[in-house]
C-alpha cells in the first residue's frame, strides 16, 4: 500500500457514494465563487490504480475524472471537476 494523503481520507469519510460528493461540490462552488455550474450529461467518475499519471484526469470526449488510487485528494477532485464544468468544453 502506498501513501494516501490526509485529506483524501478525511474527505473520503464523509462520503458513502460519489453522487453525494459531486452534489455537494456543486452547491459549495455556486456558494463559494457565485456562479452556476453545468455538468456535461452523463459525467463519471473512476478511482483506478496503477495510473501513468500523477493523480488524476478528466476526458472531455468520455465524460470521465478518472482518480489514482491513494494520490488524489479534495484539491485534485475539485481541479478535475473544474476541468468538467468549463465552459471552453460545452459541446463536446
């Protein structure tokens, strides 16, 4: 086993299942920065091990933040979920 960091578990603890997270994460960044945010249709999310990439990614044409085993955290979830709202990919 590798290295997770503390906030990942921590974060982790609170959450039963990723649909709760990423609600949560909307209404907090509508709150925090007070814009809207769109999610694209159908987005997923994969934590995966073994990844060629340092902790995680997001792939416009799939709709998917993909997460590496214990190297993500909030901060990355919450980078890869930008990457998922931006408004440069409406329409991909």
């Amino acid at each position: 086993m590798g290295y997770a960091p503390l906030c990942r578990n921590l974060f982790l603890m609170e959450f039963f299942d990723l649909a709760s997270l990423i609600s949560r994460l909307v209404s907090e960044i509508e709150e925090v920065l007070g814009v809207r945010v769109f999610l694209p249709k159908g987005l997923k999310v994969e934590i995966v091990s073994g990844c060629p990439f340092a902790r995680g990614r997001y792939d416009p044409l799939r709709r998917i933040i993909t997460l590496c085993d214990n190297r993500w955290c909030r901060k990355t979830f919450i980078h890869e979920f930008f990457h998922a709202t931006s408004y440069l990919l409406v329409g991909l």
